[in-house]
C-alpha cells in the first residue's frame, strides 16, 4: 500500500464502503459488481462521478484488507472522506451489495455489524436500512 495515499471523496468512500462489504467473504460475486455497477449509474449522490475510479478504489480496498490493520485503516478513510449525514447512506449501499446475490453469508454479516458500529449507527436504525435491502432484493413467490 502506498505510503501517501490520496484522500478519498465522498463517493470513493461509498464505493470502497459497497467493495469492502462485496469482498469480505474472498468471493466478489458478479451479482455484487453489477449492483455497485448499477448504484453508481443511478445515484444522484454519483452524479459526475467518474465510474472508471471504482477499479482503482476496489485496488486500495484489497491492499487494506491485506494489511493487518487494514480494516481500521479504510474505515478511518471512509470517516475522513464522507460527512457524518451520508453514514446510513454508506450502510444502505452495504446492504444493497451484501443482499444483491440473495443471500447473506457470516463474513458479509460481520462486515455489515462492523461497518454499523464504525459508523455509529443505531442499532434500530441499522435494522430499518437492513429490512428494506432484503425487501428490496427478495425475489417474488413462483
């Protein structure tokens, strides 16, 4: 990881917030790619934001994740880049990702609880956010 890393903007912060959630299982599943994908394009909170700067987020993500610090390190960034009013949106876009492949494994559950807790998000809040992804991504009854 390089030592000067530049700051982050807001929206890198989301992104890096959506990969870290995507890749905390070791399996990024293209479900997860195609919903950060999708979330960029249509987000007001991504308008003009260059979509060719996920790659580059995605690298730092996996950089940090392979430092022993590593996860305190991102959420350190994340705080730094993002205004404290975009936290539940950064928890909201974890959700969507972790839940974009209808399923949700214990590494993507403990980076969410991780994530609501470095964030400082309210638990009731948190399950709010939590009920409308899964609602959002439940597929419909044959």
């Amino acid at each position: 990881m390089p030592d000067a890393l530049p700051p982050l903007s807001p929206q890198d912060a989301l992104v890096a917030v959506m990969v870290a959630v995507s890749a905390s299982d070791e399996e990024i599943r293209t479900s997860e790619l195609l919903a950060i994908e999708r979330i960029v394009n249509n987000l007001p909170a991504f308008g003009g934001y260059d979509a060719d700067r996920i790659g580059t987020i995605a690298r730092t993500v996996y950089a940090l994740f392979e430092e022993e610090d590593g996860l305190e390190a991102l959420f350190g960034l994340v705080r730094e880049a993002l205004p404290e009013a975009a936290f539940e949106t950064a928890y909201a876009l974890a959700c969507d990702v972790a839940a974009a492949d209808g399923t949700l494994n214990q590494p993507e559950l403990r980076m969410l609880e991780e994530t609501r807790i470095e964030l400082g998000l309210d638990r009731l809040h948190a399950a709010a956010i939590e009920r409308g992804a899964r609602a959002r991504h439940m597929p419909l009854p044959a």
